[in-house]
C-alpha cells in the first residue's frame, strides 16, 4: 500500500472512533439530562467548597442508584406516548399508562425526597437555609414562551 492509502486508512478509522466516542458521550448526556448528579447543582451552589463536594458526591451517587428508576420512568413514558397515538384510541389503554408514569414518578420523587432528607441532615441550619433558598429561588423562576404565561392572582 502506498501512502496514500495508508494516510486514507487512518483518517477513516480515526473518524470512526471519534464518531463512537461523541456517541457514547451524547448518549450518556441525554440519558441523565447532564453529568452525573449535577442536575441539582444549583441547590448547593451557595454552600461552602467542603459542603459542596460533600453533597455534591452524595448526589452523583444517588443518580447512579437510582437510574433503574428514572429508566423505569423513561420506559412507562414511551408506554404513554405509545398509548395516546393509538388509533383507535384505547381510553383503558392510556388510563393504565398514566397509571403507570404517576407510579414510577412517585417512586423516583420519593428516593429523592429521602436523599434530600439525608443530606440536609448533614447541613446546619444556616446551610439548610441556603439551600432551601436556592430551591424558592429556582421554583419561583417563571417559564419560558408564550405558552406559560401567568396571570395576575386576584386579591
């Protein structure tokens, strides 16, 4: 082979491990909607470095544990989606798949409910308070587009 082809060859394949690799990543950002327990950064962006780390090391652990449950959820998820493009439309159908994302959402809300409970138990009540701050601080965020706009509350 002359080295053309050998130059060829190489681009090739390099071109396939980076195309493997960017997918393996891509895959994994969709599948945990970022790094590892880091959705909830923001929670504890205002605690000192040493509690950050602390409980930021609780949180990527508590996303690995508790990836059957968001997979679960994902899966009843399809199901409904599945259910509500059926046609004919079975009512019985989609009823039992929402039955079925209520269940696994629950039980996802409720391991992170006994986490957060965990890990507050750890804070003083200073940092339990920034954290709690931060959480009212992101509720309070109003939606994006047209389509969530709020209205005034009457007196």
């Amino acid at each position: 082979m002359n080295n053309s082809k050998w130059r060829n060859l190489v681009l090739i394949i390099s071109l396939a491990l980076n195309l493997l690799i960017a997918g393996v990543l891509i895959g994994r950002l969709m599948d945990g909607g970022g790094p590892p327990g880091m959705h909830l950064r923001w929670a504890i962006s205002e605690l000192d470095a040493p509690a950050q780390e602390k409980l930021g090391a609780s949180m990527r652990d508590h996303f690995k544990e508790t990836r059957p449950l968001r997979k679960t959820l994902r899966q009843a998820q399809r199901r409904l989606s599945d259910a509500v493009s059926l046609e004919p439309f079975d009512q019985a159908a989609t009823a039992e798949a929402f039955a079925d994302v209520r269940a696994a959402s629950q039980a996802l809300q409720i391991s992170m409910h006994e986490k957060m409970l965990e890990n507050l138990s750890q804070l003083d009540t200073k940092e339990r308070q920034q954290v709690f701050q931060a959480f009212i601080r992101q509720g309070g965020k109003k939606p994006k587009g047209p389509h969530h706009e709020r209205t005034p509350q009457e007196p």
